[in-house]
C-alpha cells in the first residue's frame, strides 16, 4: 500500500492548491462565467467532480504561460 502511495504522490502533487471558478474569476478579473467558458472551450484546464469545477493552480499557471 505504501508503494502504491508513493507512485500517486509522484503523479499528483498533494501540496498544490485547488482553485473554484470563482477564485479563478477574482484572479483573472474575468466574470465566472468567462472562467466556465474557457473552461468548455479547452482554453482553461480543470476537473469536474460531480457538479463542481475544479482548477489546479499549478495547472492554470502553466496554462497561461504556453497561451
């Protein structure tokens, strides 16, 4: 068990903060709306559990700077 945490530590980087879409709008000083379309355009990168959307810093970093 203790291996297969490791490997998972390795692939996900359990200290990275997790953003809302409104943390995202407040960021971007865009509406959050305009965060859910990026979003559904594939101009954002994000996560969806259940209804929920949610954004990786580190992810929404890299995303911004390759744009």
């Amino acid at each position: 068990m203790e291996r297969k945490n490791n490997v998972v530590n390795k692939l996900i980087d359990v200290n990275d903060t997790v953003l809302s879409v409104e943390d995202v709008a407040e960021m971007l000083r865009i509406s959050p709306w305009g965060v859910r379309k990026r979003i559904l355009r594939g101009q954002l990168p994000a996560h969806k559990r259940g209804k929920r959307l949610y954004i990786l810093k580190s992810e929404l970093v890299d995303s911004i700077r390759t744009q």
